[in-house]
C-alpha cells in the first residue's frame, strides 16, 4: 500500500512542504488533483517558500508532472518555488516538460447569450446569401458549358454521359417499377370506391391516365432519382474534393466541368424523360389491374377509353417536365459536392443538404409549372 | 520481457503473399524498426501488431495476449496501453488539433478538462508544432504538422508501447532529429518501448537498438547497426547506401 498516490503538506515558519508520495501516473491524477486543490487556498501563498519534496515519487508519467506544473503556475511569484529529490529519470522528463508547459493566460470571458444567438443569427444569413451567389455563378458557368459543349460537341464526354445514363437511370429502373406500379394501385383504388358510388365505373380511366402521367409519375420518378443520384453526386465529387483528385485534374488540364458535371448534368436530363415514360406505362398498368379486378372494367375497354377521351397533352406535358427535375437534381448534386469541405463530417452534411434541397426543388418546380399551365389554360 | 513475440507470420491478401515466415522479438524499452523496401510488407506487419489487420498463420503475440481470437476485453486494455501515428497522420478531420490530441483523455481517463487542455498543448509543443495550430483543423496543416500532431495524439495517453509508421518522412532534417530526440528521451524517462517504420538513415544510425529487415517475404536481417555494417552480406550491406 506504499504506493498510496498522496500529498502531505507540512507546513513550518516561513516554507510550506509539499511531500508527494506513491505513483503519480494517469489513473491516480483526479485524486491527486483533489488533494493538491488544497494548495490553493490563499493562505499558503502567504509562505515565503514552496518546496515539493519528490523524493518518494515511486512511477511518474507526464500527467503527474502536468499536474505539478499545473500548482507551480498559479503560484505568485512572491513565493519561492524549490523542487528536491528529484531523480535524475525524474527530472529529465520534467525539464522536458515545463519547457513546453503552456503559459498561463487569461479566460476569455464568456460572451452574452442573446449577442451569440445574435451573431449566429448574422451568420446564418450571411452564409445563405453567399451561397446563392455562388450557386447562381455555378448555374452561369453551367450554362456557358453546356451550350459550348454544344458548340463543340467532340468536348461532350459519350462515355462518361453514357455510364451515368446507366448508373442514374438504368439502375433505377427496379425501384421505379415498383414505386409507380404501387402508385396507379393506390390511384385507381382510392378512386374505385367514389366512382362505385355514382356507377361511373369507367372514368376510373381518365382519373388514373391523367393524374399519373401528368403529375405523379413525373414527380415521383424524380423524387427516387433524387434520393439515389443527388447524394451519390454529392458524395461522389465530395470526397474526390478531399482526396485533391480534382485537383489533379485541373493541373492535368481536364476540366471539372467537362469531366464530372457535364456528363452528370446530361446524363439525368436524358435518363429521367425515358424512367418517366417507363414509370407512365408501368403506373397506368398498376390503375388498369386494378380497374380489371374491382371495377370490373378490362383492359380493352380501358385502352379503348384512353384512346378516345385522354388528351395526349397530359403525356407529354409529364415528359417535358422530366429533362428539367433532372437538370435540378444533377445541378444541385454536383454544386453541394463541390461546396464539401477538407472534412468527413461535411461530406455527411452536404450528402443530407443535396438530397433535401433536390427533392424540395423538384416539388416546387413541379408546382411553379402547374400554376403557369393553368394560367396557360393548358 | 518481451512486448512483441511473432512466430512464422503469414499474411496474404487474395493470393498475393506479403509475409511467409516472419519472426522477431521486440524486448521492453527497445526502440525497434521495421525495415526493408517499398511495398514489403512493413505497415502490413504494423497493422497486425495494432490488430487491424488478420494474420493468416503463426503466431503472434502483444503485452502476452494472442492477436488470434482475442476477446473483446483484452483488446480494450490492450489499445489503453499503446499509442499509434499512422503514415498519414490520420487525424480526425472533424476535430481541431487540440480535440484530436485530448479526445482519448477525455475518453479514458477522468482528469480534469483544465489538466487535459495543457496536456494536450504541452505535448503538441513537444512534437515542435506551435500553440497556434492547436485550434486549426487538419486540412488547414501542412503534411509535416500533420505527422507531428499525429505524434502528439499517439502520446496523448503516455502509452506504454509506441507504435509509428514513417514518423520522420515528410519532415525537415532539423525537426527530424528533434522527433528522434524526444523520442529517445521518453524511452529514457518512461520506458516505453517504441516499434517504428522508418526509412530514415539517421534514424537508423542513430536511435534504433536493434531492427529487422523486411525481403522476399521473410526477416533477411535481425540485429543493430554495427551488426550490419559489418555482415559479409553484400546486399544486406548495401541496404543503408
Ligand atoms: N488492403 C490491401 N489489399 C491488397 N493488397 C494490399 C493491401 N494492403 C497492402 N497490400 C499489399 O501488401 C504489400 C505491402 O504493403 P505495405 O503497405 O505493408 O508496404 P510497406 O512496406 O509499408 O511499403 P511503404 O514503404 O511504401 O509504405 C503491397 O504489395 C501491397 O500491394
Ligand atoms: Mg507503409
């Protein structure tokens, strides 16, 4: 039990001693911090000199000598300080120490609640408008690229657009098949139970055809695109940020814009009008299932009825609205990706922040084009 | 005693072998290198050491417990006892400097925050960095402060067993030599036994006790500098040229 981590103080005329004893090592640091607290009390200051008797130190480490050192500091210096006993392994390490031991300094004092909600407050705006502006910017380069690109389309990047057709669309095609199946299932069954009720069995048909292919199967497919590529572009042109690949690239003379956000940009603008058409067919097979089997309306009739009294506009509306959810959800993705910074924490943020912003975008474009086509009276 | 015991290592990755009879002992308070080539194997052997990495066959053992089915407990106490600066630093880019350095006290240990705030700038100005990186965050310093501040963290705890890939690659001669002093002044004042990677000759010649070299996937040399240099061995010989 001699190693008993402890302090004693002995205290005489003029010298207040302070005998440290046992290990002075990690494990025993809090105890000791307690015991060594003592020494603040402003009446040992009083003593014209402070000795720390080291002599029955039995293990040391350096957060023992911190802790030492941690005392010494708030020490004034009317008081002499004297060490003895040091061993010469001792002393070494503690030299070693106290010529990197910070310098006393003093607490910056804590600021005002309201005034950091404040200054929060300030950055908070700041930020969002600088972020508007460099995203505006980064739409103007977008745009000068993109219509270059059609200038001279031997820059365009078939390979790269075409991989990312197949990644971004082909790869959709699974859940998309089930996503609007299972909307024109709930479609045409929410709408079965009203229609029964006047015997309009066979306006099943227009309700599912026009609410599918106008708007929801436009809607949803982006949606889902969202979800699966905003965050992989983010994610994708993020962590390549990090790794100063595209650092590379620039020094090598490829072009971010060409190599990574133009095949991007097409590659959605052109996958999400054929998941669109994909997602309308699949949609309306979903209604017509279900119109068969409830209504007892078959798919003869309903083709049929679709043929005479479903404008095509509707379709084809639901498709010119495709290229442009995926212009938003590609733009936003490779403008977050490259808005990540040299930390792992932000690719997360970033990735969270790409696919909400793209999915919200997506709605409100979707929303903005109904109130102007009604207006249109289209 | 013996803090490392690795018998007949083998270590493959698919069907390309990196190690095939490995053996070595690493004794208390020695300042160990792991030599040889680019490519042979040197941080592989590391990570199997730290228990990052499998080994295919042999033994080997750390602080007496077996890397091969050790529990979960043992594990805990184990990484408690060792500290690690990997080739890159490998800083956690989320933390400032000084959270990097402290976040294991924090974790392990209950000293006082005002205790682990100086530790933690005491030993950042140990490895020679200066106290205003201490609230940069890594991305903000250069390669070589980034190795130094790794070092930091590896001796946030005062590990008994120092594990460190490359430590002076990356870094000016000057704070290379400066790197190996303190080095050579904590196994002196604490006792800690350190394995280290290196290709520095100074290193070498100056602070290793003993080394192995790494070739043809087995230990082609065992010993200290004067040893080598006076081996028959040409190629071994022509190893530090
Ligand atoms: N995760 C891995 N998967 C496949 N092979 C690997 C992996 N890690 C390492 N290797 C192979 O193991 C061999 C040894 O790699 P290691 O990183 O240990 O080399 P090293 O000796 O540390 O080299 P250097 O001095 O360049 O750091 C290399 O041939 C490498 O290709
Ligand atoms: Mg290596």
């Amino acid at each position: 039990m001699n190693n008993q981590p402890n302090v004693v103080f002995l205290r005489s005329a003029q010298v207040l001693k302070c005998q440290l004893i046992g290990n002075w090592t990690i494990q025993n640091i809090k105890k000791l911090y307690k015991k060594m607290d003592r020494l603040e009390g402003k009446r040992d200051f009083e003593f014209e000199q402070i000795v720390f008797d080291c002599s029955k130190i039995e293990e040391f480490d350096t957060h023992g000598i911190i802790l030492i050192l941690h005392f010494i500091k708030n020490i004034p210096s009317t008081c002499k300080i004297e060490k003895i006993g040091m061993s010469e392994r001792f002393e070494k390490l503690f030299v070693a120490c106290e010529n990197n031991f910070p310098p006393s300094r003093e607490k910056s004092s804590k600021q005002n609640i309201l005034l950091k909600n404040l200054e929060n407050l300030g950055r908070l705006v700041v930020e969002g408008y600088k972020t508007l502006t460099v995203f505006f910017s980064f739409v103007g380069e977008l745009t000068h690229r993109g219509i270059d690109s059609f200038m001279f389309p031997n820059q365009i990047r078939f390979r790269a657009v075409l991989y990312h057709i197949e990644n971004s669309g082909l790869m959709a095609l699974p859940i998309i098949f089930l996503t609007s199946f299972l909307i024109g299932v709930v479609i045409a069954y929410q709408g079965a139970v009203q229609l029964e009720k006047f015997g309009a069995n066979i306006f099943i048909v227009e309700m599912v055809t026009i609410s599918a292919t106008r708007e929801l199967a436009p809607l949803l497919t982006a949606i889902v695109v969202a979800g699966r590529s905003a965050s992989a572009y983010t994610a994708q042109i993020g962590v390549m940020k990090i790794t100063d690949e595209i650092d590379a690239m620039r020094t090598m003379g490829f072009s971010p814009w060409n190599f990574l956000v133009l095949p991007r940009v097409f590659g959605l603008m052109i996958s999400l009008p054929l998941l669109v058409f994909f997602a309308d067919v699949v949609s309306i097979f979903g209604g017509m299932t279900v119109a068969a089997t409830t209504l007892d309306v078959s798919f003869f009739e309903f083709i049929d009825r679709m043929h005479s009294s479903v404008d095509l506009k509707h379709f084809i509306i639901g498709l010119i609205k495709a290229p442009i959810f995926g212009w938003i959800v590609a733009t936003i993705g490779c403008f977050r990706g490259f808005q990540i910074d040299n930390n792992t924490e932000s690719v997360g943020r970033y990735t969270t922040i790409s696919v909400v912003n793209a999915i919200f975008w997506v709605i409100a474009m979707d929303a903005i084009i109904s109130v102007l086509l009604t207006e249109l009276g289209l | 005693m013996i803090v490392v015991k690795a018998r007949n290592i083998v270590t493959r990755f698919g069907d390309n072998v990196i190690h095939d009879g490995v053996s070595f002992d690493i004794k208390q308070g020695e300042i160990f290198g792991l030599l040889g080539g680019s490519g042979s194997g040197k941080t592989t052997l590391l990570r199997e050491m730290i228990l990052l990495q499998k080994i295919a066959g042999g033994e080997l053992e750390v602080l007496d417990n077996s890397v091969v089915g050790i529990s979960k407990e043992n594990e805990k106490k184990l990484q408690s006892q060792w500290g690690v600066l990997f080739q890159f630093g490998a800083l956690f880019t989320s933390l400032n400097i000084v959270e990097n350095i402290s976040i294991a006290l924090k974790e392990y240990t209950d000293i006082p925050d005002k205790l682990i705030f100086e530790s933690a700038l005491m030993k950042l100005s140990m490895v020679g960095l200066p106290e205003k990186t201490a609230y940069m965050y890594p991305s903000e310093l250069s390669g070589g402060m980034k190795k130094r501040a790794g070092l930091a963290r590896a001796l946030a705890l005062d590990p008994k067993l120092l594990f460190l890939d490359e430590p002076t690659s990356g870094l000016d001669p000057k704070s290379a030599r400066g790197f190996d002093e303190l080095i050579v002044m904590l196994r002196q004042t604490l006792g800690i036994t350190v394995v280290m990677v290196t290709h520095d000759k100074d290193t070498i010649e100056g602070v290793l006790d003993r080394f192995i070299i790494l070739g043809n996937k087995k230990v082609i040399f065992d010993g200290n500098i004067s040893e080598l240099q006076e081996t028959t061995n040409k190629e071994l010989r022509n190893f530090l040229n």
